[in-house]
C-alpha cells in the first residue's frame, strides 16, 4: 500500500480536512486485514522536506504491527519494484506505485489524485481499477465502492494479472515507439 498525503501538498486537496483523507486508508487497510492479507506500506517520499514514512507511521497506529508494516524510506525504486514483485495486491495513491504495479504485473486499486494516473489506465484499458481520491475522500457511497473494488480486485487477482501483463506489453511497446520516433527526429 502506497497512501499519499495529498492534502498537505496537493493545491486541489488542501482545503480537504486530513480526516477524510486519512479515513480512506484506514478503512482500506482494515478492508485488506479483514481478508486475511497483511498490508506493506511503502514510502516513496524521503527528501529532506516531505517524508512518506511519518504519515504512514500515523496510519499504521492502532494496528497489529506485525500484519502492518512501514518499511524504511531508504529504499530506491529498483528496491521499491522488487518489494511491489512480490506482492498480492498493490493500493496505491501514488503514480509511481501503480506504474511499478503494472511494470510487474501486479493486480492493483489506484487511488487516483489527478488526471495523470488516470489517462495512463485509460491509454492501458485499465481504468476500471482506478477511483478518484477526491471522490472516495468525500462521499461514503464513494468509500464503501472503493471497499467493493478492493474486493473484485482480490477475487479476480488471477484475471486482472492477464489483462495487466496485456497492457504491460502495450505499455512497453509504445514506450519503444515513441523513442524510436524521438531518435528518427534527432
């Protein structure tokens, strides 16, 4: 799980009281629990200003600490993909953790904050694992549906993996186009 504290950075979540957003994640994390699963948070944030790894010490507050672990902030992204590689389930909130999901075939629920996430799972055909935060953040009909999400995502794991290592290839595929029209221009 990769929470985001938008509200404490993002200009269209700043007037959003943290309680919303917080309450997203601490019901998904208990979402996740509740099926059996531990939740691995996974700071991606660790320069001198903003730090992942306090807030999502804050989330983890009040739960067993051996089903949910904050690793360290340390880590670079190779590290961060091997730990992503390994996982059931990716809930991401930032659009590295999803890129890095889909880079590893990994089944996901993007907890999208702006439009950059969600027209990359569109240009993939995966934008039906995708919610917009601001939505989840403030509607309860919102959050029970990212709870229902959540949920397909597990059931359909095996499914969702085919359909991601689809658009990985496609992914991939029109990365290497793109650079070849980049080297032809030069």
């Amino acid at each position: 799980m990769v929470p985001n504290q938008v509200n404490a950075w993002h200009p269209a979540f700043r007037a959003f009281p943290r309680e919303r957003i917080d309450t997203v994640y601490t019901s998904l994390i208990r979402s996740i629990l509740s099926c059996g699963l531990d939740v691995v948070m996974l700071p991606q944030l660790f320069d001198l200003k903003r730090k992942d790894r306090p807030y999502f010490m804050q989330r983890a507050e009040g739960f067993d600490a051996q089903r949910v672990i904050v690793l360290p902030d340390t880590y670079d992204s190779d590290v961060q993909q091997r730990v992503i590689a390994q996982s059931l389930l990716v809930v991401g909130a930032r659009s590295h953790s999803i890129v890095f999901a889909i880079n590893n075939d990994k089944p996901f629920l993007c907890l999208s904050y702006e439009h950059k996430m969600l027209h990359m799972l569109k240009l993939l055909g995966l934008e039906a694992y995708s919610l917009p935060l601001e939505s989840v953040a403030q509607e309860t009909d919102a959050l029970e549906a990212a709870r229902r999400l959540l949920s397909s995502v597990l059931h359909e794991a095996h499914t969702l993996t085919a359909r991601i290592q689809e658009a990985h290839g496609q992914a991939e595929a029109t990365a290497k186009q793109s650079f070849s029209r980049f080297v032809a221009r030069l």
